[in-house]
C-alpha cells in the first residue's frame, strides 16, 4: 500500500510546480521545512541537487527552463537570465545544452553550469516569462552584440523582429541609452543597415524624419497633402511646393507588397515626366548615414526653381 504524502510534500510539490520543478533552500525555509526535513529528503532522494542551496523535486531530468530556473534562484535575489539564454527564453536561438548565463547586481561564488556576468539592468530592461525574470528583448540584443559578428546580430534580430518581440527603433533607443556601451558596434550596423524596417508604422517613421529635419536646420516640408500631375492626384508624405520635391517615407508595412511596389513606380515615373523631384526615404536609411541623406535634400532643395 502506498504512503500518504505528508503535506509538507505537498506544498513543496506545489512550489516547485510553479517554478519548473525547482525551489531554493530559503524558500523551503520560510514555509517552516527544517533543515533537518530538508537533508532527510536530500538523503530519501526526494530532493536532488541542482546547484549549491537549490533542489529538483523528485527527479533531476529538467527541462531547459527548469535548470534556467534553478540557475536564477542559485543567484540569489536580483539575478536575471540574460545573454544566449535569454534569447532562447525569447524563442529567438534554440536552448542550449551548455552552461546558464545569469546577470547578478553584486559578485557571486562561482559554480559549474552558470556563467555569471555582472551588472543592474534598469527595471524597463527585466521582464518575466514563464515565471523566470530575464532581460529584455532589447537588453538581450546589446548584451549578444559584444560576442557575435554583425552577420550573426542580423539574423537574430530579424528573428526576434519576425516574432513581434521588438523593432528598430527599440534597437535604436538601448543603443542611444548606452552610447559607450563595450561591443556594441555590430547591433549599431543591424540596427543601420537596410535589413530592419519591417515593423516600423508609417506614423513612427514620419516623427522620426520631422525631428531629423529640425536637428540638421531643414526647412520643414507641407505633409500628407494631396499633389495633383498631369490630371492624376497622389497623396504624398512631404512636399517642398517651391523647390517641387516630393519624399516618400517608405515603411515596409505599407508598401512591401507587389501592388504597393508597382504603385510607387508608377507615381515616381510620372513625377519626374512632371519636373518633380521625388525621393524616397526608409528607416533604414533615416538610422545609416544622416550625413548623405542630409546632403542629398539640400541639394535639391538648392536648386534654382
């Protein structure tokens, strides 16, 4: 006949349900387990030893979360997964099979299977999932940035934009946050190159244009007007009527279909065949070289009318 479960088991069972399986010492602690109680369990196999001072349940075969879980609460209070390991948590690598990587505010003993960095990330930059407290998606990101290639940063950018866990301008926000930040050059390139954009709105990259044009002391455009050539209206982004040039602020969101693309042409043929100067500028472009876009809008703003 099987034993009844003490209820100590029970609530121990519970806790650990809650955190994949694992619970710390003090945990067991401050719901009044002994210390005696708890080596009994160590001994019966009940517990088993993840890291020094945390416990599985039951059984040691844990799951990637689990020994995630087991790695943050050996950390003690304020640790955070973060770097390859939460970029798995994200679904933006696969879980590894090797070591946790754990932020902690203060210096930790050393133990096998953490890498332990050290550091505070502010509060907007700590999330929680699946019940474990990790770094953003942005945080990751310039975490990564300091051992991967810019190749490798793309990849995982694109994929972490794919899933809808976070944008350029998110990207471009942490970075101006940490301007000095130690390798953060190959996220800055992504972050510039002409493979982000996807997840822009068009509102969002028209805020991000207008304050470009009052930093470089551009005259500000007439927007969202309606142009009519050669018998056609087009409902342009951003016009400068005297000077007849025409910029289109293209987000991929609303022009990367075949119709839109199609579309655009067809209006910039019929710009130019009226003497207009359309242009088109994307986030992308907005975030790489400021300088030669900035040169190119006053050089044709420049000339004679």
């Amino acid at each position: 006949m099987r034993a009844m479960a003490l209820p100590d088991d029970e609530v121990i069972a519970r806790l650990a349900k809650l955190q994949h399986g694992v619970l710390a010492r003090r945990q067991l602690v401050a719901i009044a387990i002994s210390g005696s109680a708890i080596d009994h369990r160590l001994a019966r196999g009940r517990l088993r030893r993840a890291h020094s001072g945390v416990y599985a349940v039951g059984h040691d075969a844990l799951s990637f979360e689990g020994r995630v879980a087991a790695a943050v609460l050996a950390m003690g209070n304020g640790a955070v997964a973060s770097h390859q390991t939460a970029a798995a948590l994200w679904s933006i690598l696969d879980p590894p099979d090797g070591d946790i990587h754990v932020t902690v505010p203060q210096a930790r003993r050393p133990q096998d299977g953490i890498v332990i960095h050290r550091g505070t990330p502010p509060r907007d930059e700590v999330e929680t999932v699946q019940g474990i407290p990790l770094t953003s998606v942005a945080r990751t990101m310039l975490d990564l940035s300091r051992c991967q290639s810019p190749q490798a940063m793309r990849r995982l950018v694109k994929q972490a934009e794919f899933l809808g866990s976070t944008d350029a301008r998110t990207l471009a926000l942490i970075l101006q946050r940490y301007p000095r930040r130690q390798g953060r050059r190959p996220l800055d390139r992504v972050v510039r190159s002409q493979h982000l954009g996807t997840g822009v709105s068009r509102s969002e990259l028209e805020d991000r244009f207008l304050e470009f044009l009052v930093e470089r002391g551009l005259p500000m455009p007439e927007r969202n007007v309606v142009l009519e050539v050669g018998g056609r209206r087009f409902a342009v982004d951003c016009l400068w009527r005297d000077q007849r040039l025409v910029i289109e602020l293209d987000s991929r969101s609303a022009h990367d279909t075949d119709g839109a693309f199609q579309d655009d042409r067809a209006r910039d043929r019929a710009l130019i065949a009226a003497r207009w100067w359309p242009m088109r500028v994307t986030w992308a472009q907005l975030h790489g070289n400021r300088d030669e876009l900035e040169a190119d809008i006053r050089a044709v703003l420049a000339r004679p009318s």
